[in-house]
C-alpha cells in the first residue's frame, strides 16, 4: 500500500488542492486514475481524468495521460479543482456585470458588498447564487453551474474569472497553482511610503488570539508564504494609492502585509485602517475623514485586472476594469484636499 498522500492545503483564496504522494515499493501496476481513487477522498474518476487531460497530474515531475501505470517509487503531483459543492445553491436573479464571456469562461465584476459564494452564514444573495441563475437561463440548462477557482473578500471589488465547466475549471486550478496569471489590485493605504516600489513578503496565518483575523509570522514559523509587489500610483501626503501584483493568493493577503509593514488599507476596518492614523489634529481634517469613511464604508481595495493564455484558445485574455464608484469618488476627494 502506498503512503498517505501529503495534501497541500489549497490557499485560501484559491480554490483547488494539491498533493503530493510517493508510490510504495511493494505497489503492483495499476492505472494512475484508479490509484489516485484509492488514494484521495472524494476525488471522482471523472474529476481525476480531467486533471490528466489539464495536464494537472505529473509523475517524476512529467505531465501524464489518466492511463499511465504507477510502478514503485513514483512520486505523484496533482492538483484538483475544487470540491463539489456541500450546500445547496438556489438559482438568484440578482444583476451582474459580466464584462468578457466565451463557450468555457467568463469574467464578472464583483461590486462591493457581495459574498462570493453560499455558506452557512449566507446561503443566499451570493454571487454564485446569480451566477447559477444568470448560467441556466443563458443555456437553458438547468443543471449549469458556476465552477470558481479563487474568490474575493465579500467587501472588496472588482475582476474574477468563473469557469463553465470542469476541464476549464481544471486548467484555471492549475495555472493559479503555477502563478501563471496575472493580477493586480488598486488600494488606498494610509501614510507615505518611503519607496516608489517594493516587496513585501511574509507567513500569513489566523491569529493566535482572534481566529477572525490574519497576520504575519516569521519564516517557517506559521502559515503560508505569501508574496505581495506595489508601486505607487499617487501620493497624497497622509494616504497614498497603490496598485498591488500579487504571487500568492492568501486570505486577506494585501490587507494584512500592508498591516504588517505600517500601512493599513483606508477604511480597513478589521485591520485598524478605520481611524485616523496619519494626518493633523484639526477639526476640519477630522471631518474630511469621516466624511470619506461614510463614502467608503468598506477597505479601499479593489481587483482591478486578470490576464492569462487561455487555456482551450490559446489567445492572451486581459480584461481590466475602472474602480468602482464609491473608491473613485474618495480618490478624488483626496486629489481636491491635498491638491495633488
């Protein structure tokens, strides 16, 4: 028998799983298909098949077909799309913005406000509750279904890529596992960065004293490595607008390693960037802030673009995207404040 599979959790905003197994040397031959059946809980034939035919499945770091026959000492990589849903998802007519679609994908922009998909704290009025309904009338079938490989913060906005079906979902799982998309994020953040540019990078784990938050642990301490570049865009004295590339996608990456280096994102409540942390005692100034949490009652964090090589087309897909009204207006008011 074969060792248990050393899972990689997927991250937290990425949706898929990882292991990595290693094939026992008293294993006889047997389709790779059926061992990894044996070998992983709740993993379907037919989810496995489509990671082989993805290209999701190596053997001694080699792509295999879902035919090739495990021998003793193999080491085996695959990575899965996400587990079918535990909940039952009822179909929502709730307006979307879909900004690209095709046969096998399509890429919406998420308001604000909006949780990404049904738990047991909202089982409805969630964007994949409006997608399963947007889905089933536009083919008729009622048995279409929204497959996500990554998500986004119920109160951050902007770009995400939901896939048609599960090939397609099987190929996004694996590129997002490669790096091999390209994203990036617009926030307002408090105070001056001294840099023009940077990296910031860190563990990010749930905090040992609220589980509700993360934080940044030291290297091969706790958590996960995460990996978060910035440049700035604009400068307004005691805020500063950023746009953010990121190379991991951990649970409230960006808000938490702009935290941990002094900078939380503007209006940030979990984070501490709900008060004023930069900026004069005066009357006035302390009004301008209020008067800019009530137009952003949210973090000042937006996903503003994805580009990747479509998996199935082969054409390179960007799809970018304005910020969203209420960061816009504070923005401005920022520009006329300051004057820059």
């Amino acid at each position: 028998m074969s060792e248990d599979p050393d899972k990689i959790q997927e991250e937290e905003n990425e949706l898929y799983e990882h292991y990595n197994l290693r094939v026992d040397n008293g294993q006889g031959l047997l389709r790779i298909d059926k061992f990894l059946m044996n070998r992983i809980e709740n993993a379907s034939r037919t989810k496995i098949q489509q990671s082989a035919k993805a290209g999701n499945i190596l053997v001694n770091h080699k792509a295999v077909r879902q035919n090739y026959k495990v021998k003793p000492g193999d080491s085996i990589s695959i990575v899965l799309s996400y587990p079918p849903r535990e909940i039952e998802v009822i179909p929502e007519d709730i307006p979307l913005e879909i900004v690209y679609e095709d046969g096998d994908l399509l890429f919406v922009n998420k308001p604000p406000g909006m949780v990404v998909h049904p738990a047991y704290a909202n089982y409805t009025g969630t964007l994949v509750n409006a997608l399963a309904h947007y889905l089933q009338k536009a083919s008729g079938n009622e048995e279409a279904f929204p497959l996500l490989v990554h998500r986004i913060d119920k109160d951050t906005s902007g770009i995400m890529v939901v896939a048609k079906n599960e090939l397609m979902q099987t190929h996004l799982a694996r590129m997002f596992f490669d790096h091999a998309i390209e994203r990036t994020y617009q926030a307002l953040i408090w105070g001056n960065p001294e840099r023009d540019q940077g990296t910031i990078t860190g563990h990010i784990a749930r905090s040992m004293k609220d589980r509700k938050v993360f934080t940044v642990y030291p290297a091969g301490d706790r958590g996960k490595h995460a990996i978060t570049h910035y440049r700035v865009l604009k400068r307004f004295r005691y805020v500063t607008l950023v746009e953010c590339r990121l190379e991991t996608g951990r649970t409230h990456q960006i808000r938490v390693h702009f935290k941990h280096i002094g900078h939380p994102l503007f209006g940030d409540k979990t984070y501490g960037g709900d008060k004023i942390l930069k900026g004069t005692t005066f009357t006035k100034y302390r009004q301008f802030i209020s008067n800019c949490f009530k137009m952003l009652p949210r973090q000042a964090l937006h996903a503003k673009s994805l580009g990747f090589l479509h998996p199935i087309s082969k054409k390179e897909i960007f799809i970018d995207s304005d910020l969203p009204e209420d960061m816009k207006q504070v923005v401005e008011k920022w520009e006329k404040y300051t004057g820059f």
